[in-house]
C-alpha cells in the first residue's frame, strides 16, 4: 500500500495530475481525498497555512470532482 501512495505522489509531482493505475492506487486515492476531506473540516488553519502560496483553482475544495 504504502507504494501505492509513494507512485500516486510521484505522478503528482511529475504531471500535476493523478490517474490510479491499479486496485490499490485507486484506494490510495480514496484514502488521501478522504483525509483532505477531514482536514478542511477538522484543521481549517493548517489547511490555510499549508496551502497559502499555490494560486486558487475553481475546483479547490469540489471533492467530487
């Protein structure tokens, strides 16, 4: 699992953009954007401070998307 997370955050980093290739990327997936979820509820100001210096995007925060 813990590759998984590994390749998900490569291709992050390389592309800007993430496409699971297998079962467990895919949980991966489901998992990080669960925890964003949770974060943004639970920590707005770590969030804030975190994300602080990236320009905002539309789709910031559309967890559905």
């Amino acid at each position: 699992m813990a590759r998984c997370f590994d390749d998900l955050a490569a291709e992050l980093a390389e592309t800007h953009a993430v496409r699971p290739l297998c079962t467990g990327e895919e949980m991966a997936l489901h998992l990080g954007i669960d925890r964003a979820k949770s974060l943004t509820r639970n920590r707005p100001c770590l969030v804030a401070e975190t994300v602080e210096d990236p320009s905002e995007d539309r789709r910031d925060f559309d967890w559905d998307w």
